[in-house]
C-alpha cells in the first residue's frame, strides 16, 4: 500500500523549499542592488561636499558673494546632508530587516539539520551584522555632523567678515 500523506508532506516540503530558495535569491540580489546604489551615492555625496568646503575654507575668492545665493546655496546643502542622513539609517534598518528575514528563512529551510562549525550561523547581509550597523551609524553620523557646519555657515558667512 502506498502511503500518499508522507509524499504529500515531501512534495510539500520540496515547494516550500524551492519557494523559500527563490524568497531568499530575490532578498540578496534586491540587497546588493539597494547597497550598490547606496553606496555610490554615498561616495559622490561624500566627495561633492568635500570638494565644497574644500573650495570653500582654502580660497580667499569667493564664487558666491551674493549673501541670498550664498544662504540658499547653504540650505542646499543642509538638506542634502538630512537627506543623507535619513538614507543611511533608512538603508541600515532595511539591511537588519533583509538580515532577520534570511535568518528566518535558514532556520525553516535547515530545521532539524545539526549543524556545526563556522558554517552553523548563517548571515544574510553582505557584511557580519555587528560591522554592517557600525558602517551604516558612522555614515549617519558623518553625515549628520554636516548638518550644523552648513547651517552656521548659513548663518555666518566667511566672507561677510572680510
């Protein structure tokens, strides 16, 4: 007699396999996608406001002498600088989400395997966890501390001094 309730149970152990394979390629290849991007946007905001105050504190000629352009041209960069901000704690939750979730996925997929040895303690994202929220918290930070720079210079124009 054929038993039909354990292949059932198989069959349905194969699909929610093979479901969960799919769930867990889309998670990393959305995730590489969603660090890539940010982090090239990361890289030429980093370096574009570099540049800035490179200009800006290493020349005696000022490009903008109009103190209305000068304060918009401030806020610009101000915003710029919240914006980033918010996108790297954005991004760095998103990251321990995709995390969770791969973990998630590991456990029900390896339910029942002992496993030992270095490979036991699966990681989803592209980095340990602990390094992935230090880079991210460090982004926000250095980008949070631009915040005040270009607000008081807003305020208190360097050039307005001379």
């Amino acid at each position: 007699m054929v038993n039909y309730a354990s292949n059932l149970a198989h069959e349905m152990n194969d699909t929610q396999r093979a479901l969960l394979l799919k769930e867990q390629d889309e998670l990393n290849a959305w995730t590489r996608v969603v660090a890539q991007c940010y982090f090239t946007w990361f890289t030429f905001f980093v370096t574009f406001n570099g540049t800035a105050l490179a200009l800006l504190f290493n020349s005696s000629n000022f490009l903008i002498d109009n103190p209305v352009l000068w304060r918009a041209m401030c806020a610009v960069f101000c915003l710029w600088s919240i914006t980033a901000t918010a996108s790297s704690i954005l991004v760095g939750r998103h990251s321990q989400g995709v995390d969770k979730r791969l973990k998630g996925i590991y456990a029900r997929m390896y339910h029942g395997i002992e496993a030992t040895g270095q490979w036991s303690k699966a990681s989803g994202f592209l980095v340990p966890t602990g390094l992935g929220k230090a880079i991210f918290a460090i982004n926000a930070f250095a980008t949070f501390l631009l915040i005040p720079i270009w607000g008081f210079l807003a305020i208190f124009p360097p050039h307005a001094r001379h």
